[in-house]
C-alpha cells in the first residue's frame, strides 16, 4: 500500500514520508514477505491451510477470491492441478492466515498455495496481507507447502492396487498406518468390475499389515483381464478411529475414489469355451 512512499535506510535508521523509523520499528515499517514453504501446514484432518508470517498483519485481510490452494492427483501427486475450493479466511493469530477448504488433503498431496494482491491503496483501508503498523502489502506469491501435512491416508499411485497372483485378492496400499479391526469398512463399500462391465462382488475387508487393506473377491480374476477398483467413503467422522472406514491410527477417513485401474498379476489361465475355436 504505501509503495507510494519514498524510503531509505540510514544509519539503522527508515525514513518514511518523512518520518524517521528506528530500531526494532524499522523491521515492523518493511513490506512482509511470503511465508516460506515449511511455514506453510496442513490441519490433522487436512481441511485447513495455515501460513505463519514474519510480521504481524492488520486485521483487514484478504478475502478468499485472493487465494487458490491446488494439489495432485491420485496418479500424479505433485502435479497441482486438481483445485481445493477456500470457503474462508481467518487471521487465527497476529502473525498467522489459515485457509478453511471445501476439500479434504491428503497426507501424500503437499499443496500449492497462491495469493494474488489486489492494488495497491495506501493505508490500512483496504483488504489485504499487510503490515499491521503502517499497512504495507505482501506481494504476491506462490507456495508449495513443506510443513507439516495431514493425517488424512492417501493412496500410493507408486504402488497402485495389485490383484494378487491367486486372482480373487486386490491389495491398496496407504500413505499411512491405518487403524485395524473393527474400524474397517463393510465390503459393499468396495466394487471392483473386470474388463468394464461385470461386477465381480467383494466378499471380505482385512487389513494385512498396517498401511494395506485386502479385498477378498467372489470370483476369481484371469490373467490379461482387466480390473478397476473403486471406493464409497462413509459419511466423514475423524472425532473416532472406530468407524466403518478406511481411516488412519488418529481417525481421519481416507476418501472415496472411482475405477483405479489394477494391476492384474493373475496367474489364472483363462478358460476354453469352445473347441471350434481350434480348428
């Protein structure tokens, strides 16, 4: 905002549209800069984004147009490009933001989070990321976070589901430990379908160590077919780690996805149906 005023340093010492700032004030009369990527953190339950600043910022803050938060895909966890909607903006403390999300963020999925500054007005009058004492804008910036993450359990696309050679198991493996039995949840939360149209039933949930869950199908699945699975996540609780859910030791559930392509390790030969298809 007062990028209009005309300032220079002497002797440790600001001058400021005429004013001369000294010491610890000269520090408080610079424009803030962006949070660093290790300032910026995940809520446990990975639906909020905090960023802790330098400066105490005014309480005239930016609304949520200003800010874009953007993560990865399931296949491609750090190509940002899947954007998590901001419902609001609080400033929680004199030197943090915090971001409250329509979305949830996986552990494995660090954000991007992006601030474009509106003019600039000089004062504190307008709503901005700004010094609190004389009202000076952040820029703006672009963030990959490197704090603190969530403990949301994310599924691994470097380890993408896997039908077991015996042919009626698929394995997910999880970016996270995830609780056991009986926070499982119920088999007809999972449909698997072979070569895009049957729907082969699963039969039972294990969780065979801690960061995978098995699913144990109806029917048996031949080699060189292929498979999707997809899952249907219950209606979010993360107060408890004993709900029918896919969820992590500190109960927050894992989210739903659609048709993950499997990777078919089936060792099943597929059957002749008919000898005429010899001749």
């Amino acid at each position: 905002m007062t990028a209009f005023i005309n300032r220079f340093l002497v002797c440790g010492a600001l001058l400021v549209g005429g004013i001369v700032v000294v010491g610890a004030d000269v520090a408080s009369a610079a424009a803030p800069v962006a949070p660093t990527a290790s300032a910026i953190v995940v809520s446990s339950n990975g639906t909020q984004v905090a960023m802790t600043f330098t400066q105490d910022l005014h309480p005239n803050i930016a609304p949520k147009e200003q800010f874009a938060v953007t993560i990865g895909t399931y296949a491609a966890p750090t190509t940002r490009t899947v954007n998590i909607p901001v419902t609001a903006v609080t400033r929680t403390s004199a030197r943090v933001i915090t971001l409250t999300l329509d979305g949830v963020i996986d552990q494995n999925k660090p954000p991007q989070v992006a601030y474009t500054a509106p003019a600039v007005v000089a004062g504190t009058s307008n709503f901005a990321l700004q010094n609190n004492s004389l009202g000076e804008d952040v820029a703006s910036f672009s963030v990959v976070s490197t704090g603190t993450q969530s403990l949301v359990p994310g599924l691994l696309s470097t380890t993408p589901p896997v039908l077991q050679a015996t042919g009626n198991t698929i394995q997910l493996t999880y970016s996270l430990a995830l609780a056991a039995s009986p926070a499982l949840p119920a088999p007809s939360a999972f449909s698997v379908v072979v070569d895009g149209g049957t729907a082969n039933p699963v039969l039972s949930v294990t969780r065979p160590t801690t960061t995978t869950i098995s699913l144990s199908l109806r029917d048996g699945v031949e080699s060189g077919k292929q498979v999707t699975v997809s899952y249907a996540a219950p209606t979010t609780d993360n107060a408890i780690a004993t709900n029918a859910a896919v969820q992590g030791t500190a109960g927050n559930d894992a989210q739903s996805f659609t048709s993950l392509a499997v990777t078919n390790t089936a060792s099943l030969v597929p059957k002749l149906l008919s000898a005429a298809y010899l001749t």
